[in-house]
C-alpha cells in the first residue's frame, strides 16, 4: 500500500454549509481538503461525508487520521 502526500502538518479549520463532500484522502488534491480527482490511477479514493446542519470542522491535512476526514492530532506524531 502506498502512503498519503502529506499536504500539511497541521488541519485546516472551516464552516461548511450543510451537504455532501468529498476529502482528500491521498493529499494531491491542488483543492485541499477536498478530492479534486488527482488520486485516479492509485488505490486512494476520496471520503465522502455528509453535515446536516451548518458546522465548525477541522479537517485533517496531514491524511494519517484515524477519524476521516476529522483531525485527531496524528500530525503531531509525524
């Protein structure tokens, strides 16, 4: 299996607007945090998730997190 770029060692904060979303899961995306499609022809697919109602997120950038898309301070370990 190959490994994430890891496009920063820190997560981005954002409000996100209720809706369907698609993170970036093997750091190439030049649309960071979001899948921009640069993973076709590796074995990376985004994450799509889902927000009900308008929300606060911090989305990891580092892609090592053990709750995708959410940050959970794996970039502190890198």
């Amino acid at each position: 299996m190959s490994e994430p770029k890891i496009f920063d060692k820190k997560p981005t904060v954002m409000e996100l607007e209720p809706g369907t979303y698609y993170w970036c899961s093997c750091g190439h995306s030049a649309k960071q945090p979001f899948c921009d499609g640069s993973h076709q022809g590796t074995e990376f697919t985004p994450v799509v998730f889902e927000l009900t109602e308008k929300k606060s997120v911090a989305l990891c950038l580092c892609k090592y997190t053990k709750n995708t898309p959410f940050c959970d301070g794996s970039h502190t370990r890198l």
